[in-house]
C-alpha cells in the first residue's frame, strides 16, 4: 500500500483567510486535478475549531500550489503505531475512549459503589445491610457471611428479587456535537437471587447461592449529545457459590465458600466523524468465566452481641472479546468499513471486607452496625488489546486502533457505613429501617457519562410477615441520592460536559422457608 502523507493545514490561514465551506471546495478541486507532478494519498482533514474531524480520503497527485494550503508534516505507514502527529494522536485518544472504555462497567444507579450489588437478601435490605456480617436471619447468610449457616436449624430456602427504578436530571450541558440530554438512561431492571442451607449436625453446615454480586444497565436515547462517550451498557456478574461452615462450639463458626463466576457484558458508542454523515456505531463485546471465594468468621461475643467479618476475594478475568464496527451511511470506506474484530481484555473486580455488629437491646429492640471497604483501586490496571487490523480490511481510522493499551480508570478505595434497626411488634410482624453511605470510587477528573456516580445516601424501610413458623415474607423499599456531579470528557472527535443529579427507588420482595 502506498505511504500516506497527512496534510496539516495552517491553522492561521484556516482561521482568518479562508471560510470553511470555501476550503473545502478547494481540497475538492485540487484532487481532480490532472497532470501532477508527483502522486500520493491525501488524506483531507476539516478542522472545527480547535478538533478536526476526518473527511474522506482519495487516491491524487500533489501540485505545487498545494504547499499555500498544507504542509505535508510527517509520513507515516498506518501500521506503524506512530502517534506523533496530531492526527494519529486524536486516533490513539479515540481508541482508549471508546474501545477502551470496556472496562468502564459501571452503573450509576446500583446500591454499593462503583457498578457492585448489594441486592443478595430482602430482610438485610430493610436495615440498608447494616448487619449483613454478624445477623445470620436466613439463608442469605451464604453470601452476606458462611459463617453464620453453622447458627441455622435445619434446612432453609430463601429466595427473592429487587426492582429498580432510577432517573437521573442532566443540566448545564455544553459539547461541540449536537443531541438531546434526556437522562433517564437506566431502564427498569430486576436482580434475583436464590439461597439453600442445611445443617448436617452440630459442627458442620452446607449451603449453595445463586446471586448477581456487580452489573450495570444503561441505555441512552438515540441522539444523546454526549455518545461518542457512551449511548449503551449492558453488562453482569453470575455467581454460584457452594460453601461450607464449620461451628467450633455455640460462640465462634467458620465458613468458606468458592465462587464460580461468569462475566458477560457489551458496551457501545456512537461515534461523529462528520456532520455531514450518520454516526458510526463501535460495540464490544465480551466474556469470562473465572473463579473466586468468600470466607467468613462469626462470634458471639456475649449473650446479645454478635460480630461478623466476611472477606469476597478479586476475581481475574481474561475476556475473550470481539469489537463490531458499524459505519455509518456516507462515511468513505478508506476511512472507516463495517468489520468485527478480535480482543481481549483483563480486568479484576474487587475484593472488599465487610465488618459489622449485631446488638440485641432488649427481646423486640435489635441493633444492627456496618462498615465495608473496597478496593476499587484495582481498576486502575488494566489491559486492553485489538487484533492487528490491515488499512485495506478496517480503513485508515481502524488500522490506527490496532494493538494494546495499558491504563485504567483511575479509581479510588472506597468505605461504606451503615447503622439499622429491626423491631418485633407481634409473633408474626418485624419492622425494619436503616441508612447507608456509600462513597464513590470516580473522581472529577475521571468521570464520564458511563461513570456518572458520586457519593451517596440511601434510606431503607423494611417488614416481615412469619405466615407460620415455616414460612416468611420480607418485603423493602430505599431509595438512593447521589450528590451532583460534573462531568467533563474530550477528545479529537467530540467534547461533552455536564452536570448528573441520580437518584432511584428500590423495591425488594422475598420468601424463606425453613424444613
């Protein structure tokens, strides 16, 4: 393939002498021109002011008075990796925020921070999971802490779901591609979970879980401004966790539990080349499925004080992944062409430690005290990598995407703190109430419209109904604020700022029964 020069126009004269319709035209004229003193690729270039955009790119031959409008700075081959130039440097920011931004698997609108779940149990919602390491109420305690299936009797089932219900207001917008701001991006969305314990004798307890512990949901409306950035995600962790929990007297149990966990998750952006063509759409696709655990331990400290502490390990995944190309109609095939390729991405999700406190205060009075870190600081590390991609398969603008980049999203560890209380009215009724805040791992400077997450508080009410000494209803309702925050993305093809105010409204129903 023949060498391709990029012309760099000179912004003083692009600026002050030549409106940018009339340049246009003249770049048109001058590649019909016969009769070239020396033939090359020209790749043309319209600059909006200070971003560029790519036109199109032809076969011409290069004259003479084509040195008063360009200057052809550096040769390049598309191959070569190359990012010194302006535009291999807007190609190589493009690639990291689109392609790259697989790893961005984040949901604003979820319970825990960052894109985690806390959705794994009905009755621990209640109290905004304040005691979901020491209470041990269910068979939720598989996830919530193994060691607590030592302190059931017998058998117990417990299964359920939460809906969510998020909105979110999008202000102060500014960006240099033109779309609506909508905002309710996240669509309604259900979480099931299913748990199984059985005490085997006074030392030994088994027990399986099926739960979804991270996932995310969004899906921006067709035309949204800022989707060079994100217009949709879909992605989920599926967990089952067959665990074991060993009792060494009626104070202190054990318990561990592996998981088996598959990732599956896509993300898509709609990408401006031009004003004067349609978006062009790149979509990743991918999956894995990789191995982890949970392990707990369980105290009585005295007759009415229990203390929890649960460890969920990092899980490591190496996802085979594949990134479609979708063009849109009018973009020149030199540039861009409709293409699926090959991927590969590593990610870890992390590892958090859950301490908490349940007090009774008297026989109906039960207080319940949390904390959880979590190292989100594990996505800063990150690798993500494209299969080599040939000009003549993908065009100029894929060629330029090809091979690996190392980066991150540069999160940060974050606490969660959580206090509850549940009351026994009668021997059939218990009410639930809790608060929680949950601080956020993203930051001003790395926030996007995938990641527009901030600090939050989150309020819980709860009940449950013991239809018989069998069987047990929970049922609970929070509801989740976030602060505002801004946002502010750019690169050689879009530029986006804004301000996100979320909130949802979550309802859980769920059932235990004990045999």
């Amino acid at each position: 393939m023949q060498e391709v020069i990029v012309p760099y126009l000179i912004v003083a004269y692009i600026k002050y002498c030549v409106p940018r319709l009339q340049l246009f035209n003249e770049f048109n004229a001058l590649v019909n021109v016969k009769d070239l003193p020396k033939r090359c690729v020209l790749v043309h270039v319209y600059y909006r002011d200070p971003i560029f955009a790519l036109i199109k790119s032809q076969v011409c031959q290069r004259m003479e008075c084509l040195k008063t409008l360009c200057r052809c700075m550096q040769a390049v081959s598309p191959s070569n990796g190359l990012t010194g130039p302006p535009l291999l440097r807007a190609l190589n920011t493009m690639h990291k925020t689109t392609l790259g931004f697989t790893v961005a698997m984040i949901s604003t609108h979820l319970y825990a921070g960052g894109f985690a779940l806390n959705e794994q149990g009905i009755s621990g919602m209640g109290t905004a999971f304040a005691g979901r390491a020491s209470a041990a109420e269910d068979a939720g305690t598989v996830y919530g802490n193994p060691a607590g299936m030592a302190r059931l009797a017998g058998q117990q089932v417990t299964g359920g779901a939460t809906f969510i219900d998020a909105s979110t207001d999008i202000s102060q917008v500014s960006g240099r591609s033109s779309g609506s701001n909508d905002g309710d991006m996240v669509p309604f969305k259900a979480i099931p979970f299913g748990f199984y314990t059985r005490r085997l004798n006074e030392h030994w307890a088994i027990g399986l879980g099926a739960y979804v512990p991270f996932g995310l949901a969004t899906d921006y409306e067709r035309g949204f401004q800022g989707r060079a950035f994100a217009s949709k995600s879909d992605a989920k962790v599926l967990t089952l966790q067959p665990t074991l929990s060993y009792a060494f007297n009626d104070r202190v149990s054990v318990g561990f539990g592996p998981t088996i966990n598959q990732f599956a998750g896509s993300l898509e952006s709609d990408l401006t080349l031009n004003p004067a063509i349609a978006d062009s759409n790149v979509k990743v696709k991918g999956k894995d499925v990789a191995l982890g655990f949970n392990i707990g331990v369980l105290a009585s400290l005295t007759d009415t004080t229990q203390a929890g502490l649960t460890y969920h390990s990092k899980v490591r995944y190496d996802l085979d992944c594949h990134t479609e190309v979708a063009t849109g109609a009018g973009t020149p095939a030199q540039l861009l062409s409709s293409n699926r390729y090959d991927c590969s991405l590593q990610v870890d999700t992390p590892e958090s430690y859950e301490l908490s406190v349940t007090q009774k205060l008297t026989d109906a009075w039960t207080l319940y005290a949390g904390t959880t870190w979590t190292r989100w600081s594990r996505m800063k590390d990150l690798s993500f990598s494209t299969e080599n991609i040939s000009p003549a398969r993908g065009g100029i603008l894929a060629a330029s995407l090809s091979g690996a980049i190392a980066g991150g999203l540069d999160w940060h560890d974050t606490w969660a703190y959580a206090l509850g209380t549940s009351y026994r009215l009668d021997s059939h009724w218990s009410l639930r109430t809790g608060i929680r805040l949950d601080q956020s791992p993203t930051s001003n400077t790395n926030r996007s419209p995938r990641t527009p997450t901030g600090d939050r508080t989150i309020f819980s009410v709860g009940a449950g109904y013991d239809v018989s000494k069998e069987l047990t209803l929970d049922v609970a309702y929070a509801y989740l604020k976030e602060e505002s925050v801004d946002v502010s993305r750019a690169n050689a093809l879009a530029s986006y700022s804004a301000r996100y105010q979320n909130r949802a409204s979550f309802l859980g129903v769920g059932a235990t029964y004990r045999f």
